[in-house]
C-alpha cells in the first residue's frame, strides 16, 4: 500500500482527468537521454522480445551508443519551454481545463503526465487524489491505439492503483482515431496549410511504426491509422492517388509496418512527384519524431532524391479545432457520472457534503 491518506468526511467529490503522451527526456543531453530511454525501452510493452537477451541488448550496446546521437537530435527542436512534447501537452492541458471548467464549474479537473519521464503518470493520479478526484477518466493522447502506448498507459495507472486502498470510479479511453470532430480538425489544418501554400502533388500522412509482428499478433494500430486518413482524404475529397499512407521511425533490424516514410520520399521525385504535404496524425503534438525526423531529416532525404517542395503541416498540438475533440471524446466518455446528470446541481451538493460532514463529526470522526 502506497503512503497513508486519511479519509476526508463531506469532502465535494470531483471528477479527475488525466492527459498522458509519451514523454521525452528532462534535458538533451546524453545522461538525460540516456535516463529515459533505459525506462522507454525497458517497458515490455515497447519492446516485445525475451528479457533476458533484450536487458543485454538495452545496457550492453543499446545505452552506450543511442544516448549521444539522440541528444544531438533533442537539441535540435529544443525550445525555452524545454521538451516540446511537454511543451504542448502543458498547453492541451490547460485549454481543457478551462473548457471544462466553464461547464463545470470547478468540479472537474484536468493533470497531464507522461509514461516516461517526468511529470510521472504516478505523481498526476496522486495530484488528482489528493484535488479530491473520486472518479478518473485517463486519456492517452494516442488517437490510434497500439499496446505499444495505449496499453503501457493502463499497466502504469494500474500499478499505481493497487497500492490506494481506497480506489477511485476508473474509466480510460483507448482510442479516438475515427472521432469526427477529430477528422475534422484534421481537415481543417490541411486545409488552412493549403490556403497559405501551394498544395502539394501528394498529400503523405506518416504515423509512427511498430514491428510488423505486433500487427500479426493482433494489435489493431494499422487499420486505426489506414481508416483515420481515409477519413481525412474523404473529408477533403482526393482522389486515391493524391493521398498517401507510410510509416516512420523504424529501429532495429526486423520488418516494420510498410511502406516506409524515408524510403517512399526518396522514391518520388523519380516519378515526376516532386512536391508534397506531410501531416502526423498519430501524434498530438508536435515532438522528436515530427519536427526533427520529419520536418529536418526526411526532407532533407526528399530534396537531395530531386523533390523541389516540401510542406510539413503542424501537429494539431493546442489548435482550438483539436481542443473542441477531445472534449467531445472526454464528456462522452464521462456519461453516467454524476457531472453528466440532467439534475445535477454543484450548489446543492455542496450543502448536503457539509451536513455529511457535520453528522460525521457529531458521531465522533476525526477532523
């Protein structure tokens, strides 16, 4: 059981929301670098292979060489708020918060944590504890689900759960990849890229891959991401062949969900397309992987193969469009609470806590 917490009498119970994404490492240098992946690719979720080899593989080679070169890449995208990963789920947090504090009144609030790194998915349930949350509602910032980052989500919120004697109302949200309010911020955002560039002879939508074995085994992240830019294309209705799907991030040696995002911009110049969009739907926000991979990296590839335009379209990161979703995806989920009940009414509730509470004291309970 984690630390002692003393039952409150009467206290007004709120209901506690909890944004996590992955997470990035405190500074961009190796040592921090090298902190948070040792727990990034320790968790067995990330990395699907026997323990014993991987835990040689992680601090026998792994550790002592990625550190550096990825520090390198951290520096590049490095901003005064820090991580801009941490940067933006800071701000998607707050927007929310206010929203729903306008429609609430103060009876629901809104954390942020990452799965590895800091804040600690550990230190946003405790926050929201100790704020008087009664009933949680997480929700991973991965519109796509995959155990990958979905799953690794719950196992740490369930790890942090079984040591509270006292558990809270839990839900959690697995996915939103076909919302359409989701869809449409989407949209939106390509469209406005559109208007102040000139568009594209491709539009590619790149979403983090995951070996090709997971897909085999049964997670559901490929179609989740296939039916998300189906959705988007059809909202900005291109044809089949002005729209693309690929992959990116690919690491180590074996298959990897295809085709490959590096590889298809090296290819198309050849084919007379040398100007094209890029979006990331899979990440909510704006990281590593979409500002230096992308943005730097693979247009870098795309120029140097005979591509002549390269236009990299923003992570929806804290754009209003995207706020408004996920607050259609968080109250739908909240449905059935007490929050969410036509004859639900914060005033009332707050009289009948303080008598609670004084009936409580007048039978002898602590204060």
């Amino acid at each position: 059981m984690s630390e002692k917490v003393s039952y409150q009498h009467g206290p007004q119970e709120k209901l506690g929301i909890l944004l996590v994404n992955l997470g990035s490492p405190d500074a961009p240098t190796p040592s921090a670098v090298r902190k948070y992946l040792a727990q990034f690719l320790a968790d067995h979720r990330v990395v699907e292979a026997n323990r014993f080899i991987w835990w040689f593989a992680l601090h026998g080679i792994i550790l002592r060489l990625r550190p550096s070169r990825a520090a390198k890449s951290y520096k590049k995208v490095w901003t005064e708020d820090g991580s801009p990963l941490l940067h933006y789920t800071r701000l998607q947090t707050q927007a929310i918060q206010k929203k729903l504090e306008d429609r609430f009144r103060g009876h629901v609030i809104a954390d942020m944590a990452m799965t590895y790194g800091k804040p600690s998915i550990k230190s946003g349930l405790e926050g929201l504890r100790k704020a008087g949350a009664r009933r949680l509602l997480i929700l991973p910032l991965y519109p796509q689900y995959s155990a990958t980052t979905t799953a690794a989500v719950f196992d740490q919120v369930t790890d942090v759960l079984q040591g509270w004697r006292w558990l809270p109302d839990l839900r959690m949200i697995n996915q939103y990849h076909d919302h359409p309010k989701y869809i449409e911020a989407l949209a939106n955002s390509i469209e406005k890229q559109w208007a102040e560039n000139s568009k594209g002879n491709l539009l590619l939508f790149s979403f983090h891959g995951i070996p090709q074995r997971y897909i085999d085994n049964g997670d559901p992240y490929f179609c989740h991401c296939q039916k998300t830019a189906r959705l988007v294309a059809e909202k900005l209705e291109l044809k089949d062949d002005e729209w693309k799907v690929v992959f990116q991030s690919r690491f180590g040696r074996e298959p990897w969900l295809e085709p490959y995002c590096s590889v298809t911009l090296q290819g198309l110049p050849a084919t007379g397309i040398k100007n094209v969009d890029i979006i990331c739907p899979g990440f909510a926000a704006d990281c590593l992987e979409t500002l230096e991979e992308i943005q730097m990296e693979n247009k870098d590839l795309f120029i140097e193969a005979g591509g002549e335009n390269f236009n990299y379209i923003p992570c929806l990161n804290d754009n209003e469009d995207y706020m408004i979703a996920l607050c259609e995806v968080l109250t739908a989920h909240m449905f059935g609470w007490p929050e969410t009940m036509p004859n639900w009414d914060a005033g009332k509730l707050a009289v009948e806590a303080n008598k609670s509470r004084q009936r409580a004291l007048d039978m002898g309970a602590k204060k």
